[in-house]
C-alpha cells in the first residue's frame, strides 16, 4: 500500500512540505506565483532553504497571487498549479502513491473544505487524506521534546500560532483543539509588513511594490518593545545619542540585487535599552563611544550622494507593536495578552492553570526579538497571582508545525486516521470531515 | 493622555473656522470617516498593495455628488459598448477568484446555534480598555491633535502641514 506520507503545512506565507518520519521538511517556498518587471509571466518562487539560488529571480517589484487570502484558500485553481510545480519538480513524488497530512486553518468553511478534498483526491488523486490543524501539531511536537520532565503538564497547552494571516490562541487538550476556546486576532505578518510599507512610503521613499524587500527589512530591523513610552523618546533623540535609528540600503539593481542593513552593529544597538534607567544610560553611553570609533565623516556624505537608502526609528517597534494593540491601529479587537486570557478563560476552571504554565508560542511572526519577553509582561498582570506563567519559544517557530505533523505521520495509527479515496467517493466531503471532528 | 489634551484645546481656540456646506455634509455623517478606516484596514491585507489602493480612491471619487453627473454622462457614451463589456465582465466574475469576505458571507455562519463555534465566534472581540493610543501618522510619536477635516492624527504644526499638504482626505474620509 502506500508508505510515503507528505506533509503539507500549507501557510498564507510559506508552504512548508516534505516527507513524514523526517525532522526537517525538504522545501519551504513562498505560497504564491510571482510576476517581476522582467517577465509577463506569472513565475514559481524558488525555494527559500533548499536550492542555493542557482538563479535568484529579481523580486524588485514583482507582482505576486496568492491562492490563500486571510489564511483560507478562495483560489483552488492557483493552489493547484503550484502544488503540481511542488510535487512535480521539488519533491518529486507522484500522489497517487502516497497519502497526504495537511494543514487547515480552525474554522475553515465548509465550501473550503470541499474545494480542498476536490483538490486533493480529484486533481491530485492522493490515496488518503488526513487534514490537521496546526496548534494540534504544534503541542504535538513540543510535547514529543519535553516529555521526559513532566507527563502530566505535557497533556495539553496553549498554542498561540502567530502567522501571516492572523493569530490564534487556541488551547489544545490531549491533542485535540479545543475550538469553542480559540479566540482570534485578525493581524499577522502581512498585515504588519503592509502596514511598514504604508509608514515608510509616506515617510521616505515608495516601497508600495516591494513586498519582498519589506518582508527582509521587517525580518531584519523590527523588534518589540518592553517600554513604547520610553521608545518613543529614545527614538526621538537627535543623532548619535538615538539608539534606534538604523540605515537600510536598498538594492540598486547593479552591484547587489538584494536589499542590506547598513551596519549591522547598529541595528542590534536597541538592545543596550533594559528595563533599568541606570543600565540603558550607561550602556548608552559605552555605544556612543563605540560609534563615534567607527563612524566616518566620509560616510556621511556618501548618504546625501546616493538617495538609495532610508532610515526607520520608531517605525522599528511600533509595527509589531500592533499586534499587541490592534486598537491604534483602528481595529476593534484586543491585543495578544488579552486573546490569551480569553481563550484560557473559555476553557473548564482546572485547566486554567496549566494553560497559563504552557503557553507555546509558533509561527513566523513571533520571532521579533523580545515577543515572548514583552508578552510575559503585559499577560503577568492579567492572570491570577497563584498562577504560573511560562512561555516557551520553539528553536525554528515557522517549522515547529510541520515537524509535528511529521511526528504524526511517522505515528503506527495515523493510516487508520486517514480517509482514503474510495472512502471520500463513496461518501462524499462532508461525511469524510466528520472523522476529523471538524 | 491624549484626549483630555486635545479635548480642552479645542474649546479654548477662538478661531472662526469656515468651513464649506460639503465640508459640513462630510463632517455630519461619521459613515464616511469609519468607511475610510475600514477601507485602510482592509488595504493591510492586499497583496499588491500600490495598485489596489488606487483603485479604492478611484470608487470614492465616482461617489462624490459634482461629478456623478459627470459619472453618468460617460456611462451613457459607452452604452455602445455595452453588452461585450458586460458579457466580458461576467465571465471574468465566474473565472475570477471570490474573496475570503464573499465566501463568509454565502456561508452564513449567523444563521448557526449560538454554542457551535464558528470563524464568527472566534473573533476575540472589542478590547476590554478603549483607550487607543494615537500616533502621528507623520511621524509617528505621540499625537495630541486631531485633523479637523479627516480625523487623522498629528503632534505638531509642522506634521500639520505635511498633512495638510499631502494626506489629508477631505471628502473621501
């Protein structure tokens, strides 16, 4: 029968597939076709891990379809090409022969759901199927690593999953999410690389086009705050004496293609800004030596020649910094600390405990550095005393989801979880579902 | 902080204001202002942003009253045209992807029991503080000054006339 087992982690950002059984998946590439100034095709993405960008595409511009849109799929036929340019040329494998774990976002419609089986058995012929949800792979994984030091914590978690589409804060129970307790934030990474452009256009130069760029500079230079009020004001400050002002180059195209950090040493200088007054003026104080050593006035002038460069200060922290306050952003919802209290709250009073001492944090956008930091500050306050609050961060958060459904796929029961082709022809999607407790 | 000083500002200036009938007609029904923010929060999940944002303008300006006649008029000179564009355009609608909000909305998920969870129920809801910090949106500190015309927010006269002179949306917010 069928021994190979793919498993899809199909992101709003990032497809993260390989084999089950393997720790790490063989292809992550971007979920969606690109269109760059140099081309009147639509293009696939080259993969982000694995090939080293024999023929690095020049993203400057490009226009870019995703099938996924809020993290549901509304575009079945452009999901369909690029699975078949995944399973065709990068995995290499032909799905009639094997089944398929993928990941669904909680709540997804049922009009979704029968897109996506028609995809899977009828375009794909895929001989089984069996549709997760990520923060039940996610627990899964991180259980699977703690399970020598408490067995009994180890039953369930709350898994918040801040992604590209949104954020979640689901607790899951012995592997099932519990869905009457997931709350949800409309925000994720797009929204907040979209909202950087917006500041930075208006501010200094038109980046309305540059996804991609805008997706590096966020990667590189955002960062959450411990203290905005005190940010601002470091953020404020005229010339050396400013911590956060940092210089992002832009590609010109000739020599390098791809956008950089100026100087990266200052780039990483917010991070001498603790919580102490004391500490952030004397390590103040050792940077501002430290950058008057290494800064040139030659440098400088070298900025007014070329325009291809912007800088961003309170840019920096206040982007992430929506996704704690969804409020100033006009958004009528609350922000992350608040979801979780919600989402443990709606659960039964003996696990709150638990809940608030397992809180996992997954997905790419919480790799700004300081998010579990900053978390732990404003939700400290909101839970009771008597509780604990422990926030574990996964080694790789965009992966953590994946490896979890590897996990599952390599388990001796998960063929008999699956629902197989001639299952799904004789009953139809709505029925199969029901096995999935969807 | 930032509305107990805007607020007394604003009542102790003594300056006469004038301010256009449309101005007013604008001012008095906040749908618009909440529409535009809507709009902008919507805009936050485009893909590509640049062009679509365009577009949204372009909608808005079709809707002001001076030019619907104007709207008009060049709708009856391509009534030549008509039927190959609407045709064209319906086979567009079917080819097209819907978005995420069409296929919410065919789903009705209003229409389920209260105590099933649905996308709808997930929502974390309205914050339990409704202070909201304001930002300048030229430059991004602490605002204590709202734009008269659009609502938007500065922190100095300097920011104002940025935003005077490039973002402020007087009709379309």
């Amino acid at each position: 029968m069928s021994n190979v087992v793919v498993v899809l982690d199909n992101g709003g950002g990032l497809i993260k597939a390989g084999l089950g059984g393997e720790r790490d998946p063989s292809t992550v590439l971007p979920n969606c076709l690109l269109r760059p100034l140099s081309s009147k095709k639509w293009l696939h993405p080259s993969p982000t891990i694995a090939a080293s960008s024999e023929d690095p595409l020049d993203l400057t511009s490009a226009a870019v379809r995703r099938p996924l849109d809020r993290g549901y799929l509304i575009n079945p036929d452009l999901q369909r090409d690029i699975w078949a340019h995944l399973f065709n040329s990068l995995l290499h494998i032909s799905p009639s022969q094997s089944s398929l774990l993928l990941t669904e976002p909680l709540f997804a419609l049922p009009s979704i759901q029968r897109a996506t089986d028609e995809l899977v058995f009828e375009d794909f012929n895929f001989s089984a199927l069996y549709v997760a949800d990520s923060p039940s792979l996610a627990h899964i994984y991180e259980t699977s690593r703690r399970h020598v030091v408490s067995r009994g914590a180890a039953q369930c978690s709350l898994v918040v999953d801040c992604g590209f589409s949104f954020t979640h804060a689901a607790p899951v129970f012995q592997n099932f999410t519990l869905n009457y307790a997931v709350k949800r934030i409309d925000l994720g990474g797009k929204a907040l690389t979209n909202y950087l452009k917006e500041l930075v256009s208006y501010r200094s130069v038109n980046v309305m086009d540059e996804t991609f760029l805008m997706d590096d500079v966020k990667e590189k230079l955002c960062f959450v705050s411990l203290d905005v009020a005190r940010d601002l004001g470091v953020a404020r400050k005229p010339g050396k004496k400013n911590l956060l002002r940092c210089t992002y180059v832009l590609p010109d195209g000739v020599t390098h293609t791809k956008g950089f950090v100026k100087d990266p040493d200052q780039a990483q200088r917010y991070l001498s800004l603790t919580d102490g007054a004391l500490t952030s003026n004397l390590g103040a104080k050792v940077d501002m030596d430290h950058i008057e050593v290494t800064e040139k006035p030659e440098d400088r002038k070298r900025i007014d020649l070329t325009k291809n460069e912007f800088d961003l200060t309170n840019e920096r922290f206040l982007v992430p910094e929506m996704l704690f306050h969804p409020a100033d952003l006009g958004m009528n919802q609350a922000g992350l600390a608040e979801c979780i209290v919600r989402a443990v709250n709606s659960c039964h009073p003996h696990l709150h405990p638990i809940l608030y001492e397992s809180i996992i944090l997954t997905g790419g956008s919480t790799l700004f550095p300081r998010f579990a930091e900053r978390l732990e500050k404003e939700l400290r306050p909101l839970v009771p005393d008597d509780y604990q609050v422990k926030i574990t961060t996964q080694e790789n958060p965009i992966l953590g989801v994946w490896r979890g459904g590897s996990l599952l796929a390599s388990s001796p029961d998960f063929e008999a979880m699956c629902v197989t082709k001639s299952e799904y022809e004789e009953l139809g999607s709505a029925r199969c579902r029901r096995r999935f407790f969807h | 902080m930032d509305e107990d000083n805007s607020s007394p500002f604003r009542r102790m200036s003594s300056r006469t204001r004038k301010v256009a009938p449309r101005m007013v007609a604008a001012l008095a029904n906040s749908d618009n202002r909440a529409q535009a923010a809507l709009a902008r929060l919507e805009a936050l999940e485009n893909d590509n942003a640049g062009m679509e944002t365009i577009e949204i303008n372009e909608d808005d300006d079709t809707s002001l009253d001076d030019e619907d006649q104007v709207y008009m008029h060049k709708r009856q000179s391509k009534g030549t045209k008509r039927k190959t564009r609407q045709a064209k355009a319906l086979e567009n609608a079917r080819k097209a992807p819907r978005t995420f909000a069409e296929l919410l909305h065919e789903a009705s998920l209003e229409t389920l029991p209260s105590h099933v969870p649905s996308y709808l129920r997930a929502a974390v809801g309205p914050p339990s503080s409704t202070s909201r910090r304001h930002f300048c949106t030229v430059c991004g500190y602490a605002a204590s000054y709202t734009c008269v015309k659009c609502g938007m927010r500065f922190c100095s006269c300097r920011c104002q006339n940025i935003h005077n002179d490039t973002r402020c949306l007087k009709f379309v917010a």
